[in-house]
C-alpha cells in the first residue's frame, strides 16, 4: 500500500527520476550496482594498509561541532520558546490525577486525603471482577496475584507501581487509538507519524533521561510521560492496521443501516478491528511493565525503584522475587483487560430481580466494606506494640498489612541456592568453556574484523544489501543514514554496538525459529510458548543481567545473551503467528499432493509465513537496539558506555548525537526490511 | 502499623514542642531523592524524619544518581545527601555552574575510592597491598578474554576513575574493563567467592561490601595535588594520573538554592548534618545484613543515636 502512495505521489521527482528509479529496479542492473559496491568494499578493505587515514575514518577537523548545536537548539527551544511552561503546565495536570490514584492505592498525603486500603480489600476486589469477567480461572489469577504481593512483603511497592500503571497504560491505549485513527483517516498523518514512532521506540533509554526529567518533573509525571512514549506505537500501528483491514461487505452493511459517521466508527469500523486492537492493548501493557524498572531513574515509584536497591546490595534473591510480581501484574492486566473487552453484554429475563442482574457490583462492593472494616477498624482500635498482639488481632493486622518479618520472602535462601550452584565444579567448568570458546573464538575475532574495516567499506556493504533486499529508496536512505553516523564521530563506538546487536540478532534466529516451528506443531505448545514470551518480554532484565554474570564474567558472551532473551520473543512470536496464519487449504492441498512434512514445511509453509517472520526480524533487531544500551549495565564499550559518561555532568548535546547514532542505523534496517517484507506480501497476495 | 503509629505519636510530640520554630517553614513537602545504594537510602529517611520531627512534610522520590543535579538546580527536588566526590563531582560542579545549587557543607565522613581486593586474593598473592606487588603477579588476574594479562575491573565509566591511564602510566600488566554498574561489580566479586579466585576490582569505602567481602585497598604511590593535572607529580615524571586516588574525598550535601528561604529551619539542620563513616556503615548494615526495610532501619539508627542528631535541631527543641 505505501508502496503505491509514493508511486503515485505527484511531487515524487521528474519524468526523468522516475526513469532513473525503474532503471535501478530492474534485475540485472541492480544486481550489477549490488555486486559492484560489494566489489569497492573489498577492494578498500585490501587495500586498507596504503589508504590515507581520511579514508579509513571520516578525519576529526572534518567532523561538525553536532553537540554545541544541538545543545543551542535545546536550549532556545526549551527556555527561549518557553517549550518548559507548557510541558510543566501539562505535568501539573498529570499529577494531580496521579496523585489521586496514589493517595486511593497506597495513601500518599494527597486529595482526596483518603487512608491506604487494606490488601484484603484490593485482592478480594480483583478477584471478583476477574471472575465477573472470565470465571474462577481468571479470579484465581487476579486475586492470587495481590496475595503474592502482600505475603511476599511488597505490598506498598506494588501499590506505588500500580499507581502509575493505572494511569499510563489507560493514557497510552486511548492516546495510542486516536492517533491510530488519525493515521486511518489521513495518508499524510500516516507518512508523518510512521517515522517518529520509530525513532521513539528506537531512541536509547539514556537520550530520555534528561529531557524527561528538565520537562516532566523528576518523579511520578516523568515517569508516566517516558512509559506512554514507549508504549504509543504499538497500538497506533496495529489500530491503523486493524482499521485497514475491514472487509467491505460490512462497510457497505453499515452504510446501508444509515450510520452517522460517529457510528460507523463506533459500531462498524472499531468492532471489525478489535482483534488487533487488543493485540495493540496487550502490547501497551507488557510495555508499560516492561518499563517500570526503566523508569525507577526517572522518579517511578515502587518496584523497579525496589529491585535497583536490592540489586545495589546485591541481593538476588529479592529482586527475583520483585521480578516475579512485575509478570504477575502484567498477566493479570493483559488477561483482564482482553475479558472485559470480549465479554458480550449479559440479558436477563423480564423479572430477574436487581439484586441478581447486578450480583457482582454487589459483591464486590460488600466485601470492600466489610473487609475495610474489619481491617482498619479493628487495627486502629488496639494500639498495641507488635510483639504483644494476641492472636486475633494479629489476623485482623495482618489483613491490613504484612510486615516485613512476616512476610515469607525466601530472597537469603535464594542467594545462598545461588551461590552453593555456582561454586559446583562441573557449572564452572561448562561456563568457562563456553566463555573462552565462543569469546576468543567467535566474538572477539568478529569483533576486531569489523572494526578493521574502512568506514566506507561499511557503508557500501550495508547499503548493498539496503538495496538489494528493500528496493531503490531504502538503499539510498541506508547510504545518507550511515553516512549521518560516520559524521556524528562515533564510529567505532557504533560499529561495536552493531556487532552486539547483529550477534545477538543472528543467534535468536537460530535457536528462536526451530524453537517456533517445534511449538506450532499442536495448539497447546504454540498457546504456551507465547505465554512464554510475554513472561520474558516483561521479567525485568535487570534480574537476569547479574546470574549472567556470575556465570559468564564482565565480557562480552553476557552481554549477547542478555540482549539475545529479549530479540528471541519477537522472532518466536511472529514465527508461531506467521505459521499458525497460513491458509489451512494450502497446507491441505500439500498433504494430497503427497507432500513430507520436510516438504511441506519448507515448500508451504515457511514460504508464507516469511513476510510475518521478517515483520518479527525488524522487531528484534528494534528489541536489540534498546537492550544492547541497556546491557551497559553489565559493562560494554559501545555507544551505551559512552551516553553513560555523558550523564555525569549533563551533557545533553552529547548524549543527543550518540542517542541519533543508534537511531540512524535503527532506522536503516527497519527501512529496508519492511520494503522487503511489503513487496513480498504483494507477491504472494496476502495483502 | 503499630510501630508506625507510635512513631508518628512521637513525631506529632516532638512537632509540638518545636512547633514555634517551624512555624515560618512552607507546608510544602521537602522532596529527598533516593538512589539505589543502601547507605544513601537509609540516610534519606533518616534525614526526612528528622525533618518530620520538626513539623515538616518530607518525600522522597528515586532517581537516577548523575541526573539529580539537573533536578535540584530546577528545583525539583530539594537537597542532596551523599555527593561523592570520585563519582558525583563532575555532575554537581557542572550544575553548580549553571547555577541554582549550592554547597551546603561536608559529611565528617571521608570517602576513598581505588583499586581493592578481597581477603582470599592474598593468600595467592603474599606481597600485596602494594601495587609493584600486584603487578608481579599480574597473571594470577588473567580471565579467559585477557590473555596473560591480568584483568582490573573498574567501576562504571560515568565514575570517571582512570583506570586505563593509570595502567599506562605505571606500565602495568594489566587489561582494563570497565563494570556497568555496580550490582555488575558485586556479581564479579561473588562468582570469584565460590572458588576463592583472585580479583582486583575498583571498590568504595564507606560501602556495605565491607562487611560481607573483608578486603584492602591496593597501595599505590601516594595522592599528591595535581597528580591529575600535572606530568611531573606521582613517580612518572612523563604521565598522569601516576598515583592512587585521595585517600580522603569529600562527601557533601547539596541543597536548591530556593530551600533556604523556603524552609528555613530544615536548611538551617540540613547545613548542621555531618555523619562519620562508621554511622554510614552501620546504616548500610542494617539494611543489607540485618534485611530491615530503610524506613525501619532510620528509625532504629536515629533513636540508637539521639545525641548525634538531636545537637542539630533547633535550640530548646528537644
């Protein structure tokens, strides 16, 4: 589709550009203009020893003062334009609203001044409305969830997290579905928007830090404001998508029942469109948790903020713990949300007493009250020290608050499982050897080679294959947006963070892709392979970064696997989803003709589902570009190493030109890969 | 609960009897920043709930440990309590510039910040803390990436140690890589535990890792005043950074500079507050050996130390 708007956009060049453009997409001359800059890149890279130094890296005299500009322009939009007055004016109306929440979940000193409510109230109130929702299973689920969270000792964090969450993903998703419609509606929105979503979701966590926090207010509003802008695309692509793809019967069927606009939208267009609606809900809410240790350094209460400090005292046992909440509460508001969207409105016979249609509201309403009352009630009446507290009213305490030496966290037992497994001979063993293998052997000789190379060698090879696999336009982009990089004067830097990111991208591919194809096989595994990526998309990263390194040492074998459990969701959710789609004749058809499985699956199957498949490549490669800034925790030497030293003394135009740096080769390949994907799509006529 | 209800019964008494001092003090709450080291958190609340004690709302809010200045410059947040001067410097002299902080006097306490090791490392190496010792058994430090060289882990690079040039300038054996926080640090120190392996780590004093990892710092030549500026200081007549770090940085307190006509009686305290370092290790204890939340740990450490904090209130406050 986008490919047909920009053929027929009028303003797209000449007569003679376009002869140019179709004179490049011609087969044979782009494999000529394909193997002959594949050629220059060799020949410069043999010949690297005689080349001049200008050639091999851009020269430093020639580099643009990028940070003082972008410091400068920072600056006069900010202050100058009073960019600042508005953002905190729009920040101040946010944390009223947030501030309300706060004060309702966990009691913050805020209007409307309330006390904070009993984890009793909140766990039995889940779980009725996961059962008025989706039935005990779902009740069980919710209610359990808040139990874990009190007897496990977070009650409050989980409160303080939830404060936000419950504030942001409902933003998010409305925000998200507006402008989903807006693209919908408008080419020209749509063409504008696309681009930016990307650089969001591309943009280094550390490149948000700072503004967040000089326009947003360090704190809860910072916070929220840094989880929409990455939960936002998402839901406005799937939106725009599910939009565009209503079927016109019943378009027509709304036309003719005499739909206002409003309801066509309303009645016709969004229902038609729920199924990817909810897949853009769903990601809004593993976003959002996703972010929520993230976000802990910009002022995001609770958990994240929790797991930090246990991770800071090194205490793995407890940020495990946390880890697992953080899933919990995202399962239990994906699942409910997907409910309470599906559930069909109830009917009752003429007659059925009130009491009866609204028996779950009643419920619910009744055990707040009444557990409240008990709770708090019965707390404020006996001042009693702790230690004297007789056995009832212990119960009645504890139903208003579990105490930290009450609380059956298991976090020393943990460390000390810990420990005891890697101090095993054989563990150490098979970890070291994995280490020095695939580090001496594989990383770092793959490493130094792409450092070895010519700058413009790499140019050329990338735009290539930029041109070779997405067309004309994406091979002239890759060729401006390396060249941008070059210019930014962070090489070296980019090119290991490339190699991280193409490492650990490469690896997920191998073992992601069987992994996929082995699950689809039957319903239940496929169903449970993507629970298994929701939990990993949202267990904080964090938790997993310091096991790695126990076992793998500060080197660059962790830093591949911390980034390669992210890129395997989106590889292995989009394989499951690409063959799960394919058309049940045309696996039929294969079957009669006599077809293996082998052949089946190569000759059928995995043909059409490659374009869904490249959709998730450009994920994880997105996926690998976030993580592999994050994986500075554990120590690297690219790009994130170096925003970190820009923190230290606020270095905001600094940070700007390495954060560009990491989006102008981000962009490159989500470029190039969606071209690919869109022709191939059309070529088999799956749009 | 009840804990709570009895401090708060204190505080509340306590509030009373100064109320006459707080009384020119905004009801605003006094926003403290928490970052994710335990001394630093336990301070925090420790500090907030003197504030309280005085009639005062207090807040806390987590943020990221370098950007905080940019946050108290604006306003944002009030005060700063643990600027290290290794680690923080930087960040805070360059909001200092920009201006809308300022200085609000030193901890007693003094901070150190170099190479370390932990105890087992010498028994394989005997001729250790010092650093020529080191440097003989530079191969005892080798890790599978570094060939014979030995490995020195430092701290992340936004600390700004220099590590690398030090190496350099002693013309040391020595690779070295740099952790990315230092929970990467912590991990590194507890995998070599198990087998009792040899490491040499960048490591901090005042720090909870002492209590858990005995250990010593690595002797170097000593600090001399422009070892980072000029060639000709530290034994490398020719090299920077040829010295250990000072053996006694600073550790301040920030505030904005609005606290003080705001609140004046908390900034009049916040200037009059001076921990030691013992005081900081046992706050970091109680959390991260005696696993108390950091609210409680403030609570027992200020009424197991009364004479040490109630000397900066206000005079006939208590």
């Amino acid at each position: 589709m986008a490919e047909i708007a920009t053929n027929s956009r009028p303003e797209d060049g000449t007569r003679q550009g376009a002869g140019i453009r179709a004179l490049l997409e011609e087969p044979s001359v782009a494999r000529g203009v394909f193997w002959s800059l594949l050629g220059v890149a060799a020949l410069l890279t043999v010949l690297r020893p005689w080349l001049p130094d200008g050639l091999v890296r851009i020269p430093e005299a020639l580099l643009m003062p990028w940070r003082d500009w972008i410091d400068a322009a920072f600056d006069f939009v900010a202050f100058d334009l009073g960019l600042i007055h508005v953002t905190r004016f729009l920040s101040g109306i946010l944390e009223f609203v947030l501030d309300a929440v706060a004060n309702i979940l966990y009691g913050r000193a805020r209007w409307p001044r309330f006390e904070a409510l009993p984890w009793t109230v909140v766990a039995s109130v889940a779980a009725i409305t996961g059962y008025a929702l989706g039935g005990w299973r779902l009740s069980l689920l919710a209610g359990g969830t808040f139990v874990w969270a009190a007897v496990i000792g977070q009650w409050k964090w989980t409160m303080e997290t939830m404060s936000v969450i419950l504030v942001a993903a409902p933003l998010g998703f409305t925000i998200g579905l507006l402008i989903g419609i807006w693209c919908w509606k408008s080419k020209r929105v749509e063409e504008t928007v696309k681009p930016l979503l990307l650089v969001l979701q591309v943009l280094p966590f550390f490149s948000y830090l700072l503004p967040a926090v000089i326009f947003f207010k360090v704190g809860p509003t910072a916070a929220t404001v840094a989880t929409v802008a990455y939960s936002l695309p998402p839901m406005i692509l799937m939106t725009t998508l599910g939009l565009k793809k209503v079927s016109p019967e019943v378009v027509e069927a709304g036309k003719m029942a005499g739909c206002s606009r409003w309801q066509m939208l309303r009645y016709v267009y969004l229902p038609s469109a729920r199924t990817e609606i909810l897949v853009g809900l769903n990601q809004v809410i593993m976003l959002c948790l996703a972010m929520v240790v993230l976000t802990a350094a910009i002022g995001m209460p609770g958990l994240g903020a929790k797991l930090l400090e246990a991770m800071g005292s090194f205490k793995l046992g407890r940020s495990f713990e946390i880890g697992i909440t953080i899933v919990l509460l995202a399962v239990v508001l994906d699942r409910l949300s997907k409910a309470w969207v599906v559930k069909q409105p109830e009917h009752f016979e003429k007659g059925t007493p009130w009491w009866k249609r609204n028996i779950f509201p009643i419920m619910g309403v009744a055990a707040f009250v009444i557990l409240y009352l008990v709770a708090r009630g019965v707390a404020e009446m006996d001042p009693m020290p702790f230690d004297e507290v007789s056995f009832p009213s212990w119960l009645v305490g504890i139903m208003d608050e579990v105490h930290r030496k009450e609380s059956l966290s298991q976090g020393r037992e943990f460390d000390a499982s810990i420990k005891a497994f890697l101090s095993l001979d054989w563990v150490n063993a098979i970890t070291y050897a994995i280490r020095y293998v695939v580090n001496v052997y594989f990383l770092i000789p793959t490493e130094k080679a792409l450092l070895y190379l010519p700058t413009p060698a790499v140019i050329f090879v990338i735009t290539a294959i930029a041109y070779r696999i997405g067309g004309v336009i994406p091979g002239i982009l890759a060729l401006i947006f390396f060249s941008i990089v070059a210019q930014l004067g962070y090489w070296d830097r980019a090119m290991l963070t490339l190699h991280s990111v193409f490492m650990a991208t490469f690896i997920a591919l191998l073992l992601g892709v069987p992994m996929a194809i082995y699950s689809v096989r039957k319903e239940k595994r496929a169903k449970f392979m993507i629970l298994l990526c929701d939990t990993f998309q949202t267990f904080p990263s964090y938790v997993y970064l310091l096991p790695a390194v126990m076992l793998f040492g500060i080197s660059p074998v962790t830093v591949i696997i911390s980034i390669l459990i992210y890129t395997m969701v989106p590889v292995i959710r989009y394989t499951v989803e690409g063959l799960r789609n394919v058309p049940p004749e045309l696996t039929e058809a294969a079957d009669m003709s006599g077809a293996t499985r082998w052949q089946k699956l190569t000759k059928v199957q995995l043909p059409l589902a490659l374009p869904t498949m490249a959709v998730g490549l450009n994920q994880a490669l997105v996926f690998a570009f976030f993580m592999v800034i994050i994986a500075e925790f554990i120590g690297t030497r690219d790009l994130g190493q170096e925003m970190r030293r820009t923190l230290a003394g606020t270095n905001l135009g600094w940070n700007f030109v390495l954060g560009f740096s990491v989006v102008f080769m981000a962009l490159t390949f989500d470029i190039a890969i969606n071209a690919w994907a869109e022709k191939r799509r059309k070529l088999l006529g799956l749009d | 609960m009840k804990t709570k209800l009895i401090m708060s019964a204190a505080a509340m008494a306590l509030a009373s009897a100064t109320a006459s001092f707080a009384a020119d003090d905004s009801a605003d709450p006094i926003i403290i920043p928490i970052h994710n080291w335990s001394s630093q958190i336990v301070m925090s609340h420790a500090v907030g709930q003197i504030f309280e004690s005085m009639g005062n709302n207090v807040e806390f809010v987590t943020t990221d440990s370098q950007a905080v200045y940019e946050s108290v410059r604006l306003g944002d947040v009030t005060l700063e309590l643990e600027v290290w001067e290794g680690a923080f410097g930087q960040s805070f002299r360059t909001a200092l510039e920009k201006g809308g902080l300022h200085d609000a006097g030193d901890h007693n306490a003094v901070t150190r910040e170099d190479w370390w090791y932990p105890m087992w490392t010498k028994d394989a190496c005997p001729g250790l803390p010092s650093w020529e010792a080191l440097n003989d058994c530079a191969a005892l430090f080798a890790t599978a990436e570094t060939g014979d060289k030995g490995r020195y882990l430092d701290g992340p690079v936004d600390w700004l140690k220099h590590g690398k040039e030090r190496v350099e300038a002693l013309g040391m054996d020595f690779v070295v890589v740099n952790a990315g926080s230092a929970a990467a640090l912590w991990a590194e120190i507890a995998a070599a535990e198990a087998d009792k392996r040899p490491v040499v780590v960048f490591n901090w004093t005042p720090n909870f890792a002492e209590a858990v990892w005995p250990g010593e710092f690595v002797e170097f030549p000593a600090w001399e005043d422009g070892c980072d500026t000029d060639p000709s200081k530290g034994p490398n007549p020719d090299a920077l950074y040829d010295c250990g770090n000072p053996a006694d940085g600073y550790l301040k307190k920030a505030a904005w500079d609005g606290m003080k006509d705001k609140w004046p009686n908390a900034y009049d305290v916040l200037t009059k507050i001076s921990f030691t370092n013992a005081q900081i290790a046992e706050m970091a204890r109680l959390v991260d050996i005696e696993e108390m939340e950091p609210e409680e740990a403030a609570e027992e450490w200020l009424s197991a130390n009364e004479d040490v904090w109630k000397g900066w209130l206000p005079e006939g406050a208590s």
